[in-house]
C-alpha cells in the first residue's frame, strides 16, 4: 500500500491584503515546520518523494521540515483568494472579512466560484483539474509521498476522495491547522483518505499556542 501525506504550510502573514505580502512564513510558522520535521524524524519515517507547490510558504515549509531540496510542483500552489474575494465583492457586494467572518465568507465564495459566477487566475473546474491529476500522479502503489501545500488544495482533494459539493468542501477547509497532517492510503480500489488535520508535534501542552489557522 502507497501513502500521500499533505502538509500544510506553516502560519504564514496572516495580516495581508494580498498574495504578495501573504506568501512568507511568521516565525512561528518557521517554528512550527521544525517541529514537525522532528516529528516525522521521531517516528522514523521516510519518503520515497517529497513535492512542495512553488509558493515562497511551501519552499519555507519544506526546508524548515529538513526537506531543502523538494520536487516544486505549481498543482500544488493554493487557490486565488485574494483575487477571487475581490470578484466577489465587486459581482455581489460581499466584501472581504475580517477574522470570524471567513467562516460565512468562504462557502459563499466557492459556490459562486463552482457556479462561474466569479473569476480569479483560473476557473473552480482548472483548480479541480489540477489538483486531482497531482493527486493520481503521487497515489502510486507502494509509494510514500509527501506533498507541502495549501489548505485550498487538502480541501479540494478531500471534495475529490469524498464526493463534496463546494459548501461542504468549505466547511472541512475552515478547520484545517498550519503544518497539519492529512493522510491518503494508496488502495487496490484506489486512493482514500485515512487521515485528517492531525497536529502531533502541537501536542505538548506547551505548544497549544502554536495551534493555527491562519
């Protein structure tokens, strides 16, 4: 049996406006990476690959873990949020929010992105394509493969393992941690998924603080 494991990316700028400024790690999130990367070293696991999206995050992850030299892959690379909350601002008056209300935000978003309705970089059905044909590609039989990504790709992989539609998609997006473990087992029926939003190196009580969303 083969494994993808996902990784999310460490806490990065959480006060941008922007993708720009977004797309580097805090020092926690630094700090979060280095713990996991210990902890995966702790277990004694060892991959046979190990793939990053090309965003200035993932490549800090990555390193961070004690991974320095990933397969950089842009189907990794998360969804246009910035872009697309700017669109559906300007197609439905709903404006970008603020702390609490990306719980409401999102769904809306991406219904209106499943719909057409809103536009950023690419369409909801290019993101979807993209990221399932990575998906396959890594989901080989006795292969281990570790994926540093975003929290827009691990939902839309679980939409495309659980049959979600993209409110509920939404709804398993909102709770996943910086640096969180997400597993897929490699099956003779196919991919499934065997794991989700686990935080194992946040587990010492003096590292609940370190527990992030965003």
């Amino acid at each position: 049996m083969g494994t993808v494991t996902l990784v999310r990316h460490g806490q990065a700028n959480s006060t941008a406006t922007d993708e720009h400024s977004y797309d580097r790690l805090s020092p926690l999130g630094f700090q979060q990476a280095e713990w996991l990367g210990d902890w995966l070293r702790d277990q004694g696991e060892q991959f046979d690959s190990v793939l990053c999206g090309t965003l200035t995050r993932h490549e800090q992850t990555a390193a961070a873990m004690g991974f320095p030299d990933p397969v950089t892959d842009p189907r990794l690379n998360e969804l246009d949020y910035f872009n697309l909350s700017d669109a559906l601002e300007q197609v439905h008056g709903i404006p970008r929010p603020d702390g609490e209300g990306f719980a409401e935000h999102i769904p809306v978003l991406m219904e209106a992105w499943h719909r057409a309705e809103i536009m950023g970089n690419e369409s909801f059905d290019a993101f979807e394509t993209r990221v399932a044909a990575v998906l396959q590609e890594a989901a080989q039989p006795g292969r281990h493969v570790l994926c540093v990504t975003s929290g827009g790709v691990i939902g839309m992989i679980l939409r495309h393992l659980l049959d979600l539609d993209p409110r509920r998609m939404a709804h398993v997006l909102l709770p996943i941690h910086n640096t969180s473990l997400h597993r897929v087992h490699v099956t003779p029926v196919g991919p499934i998924l065997a794991g989700f939003n686990a935080t194992p190196h946040l587990d010492p009580a003096d590292r609940i603080h370190a527990r992030t969303h965003f």
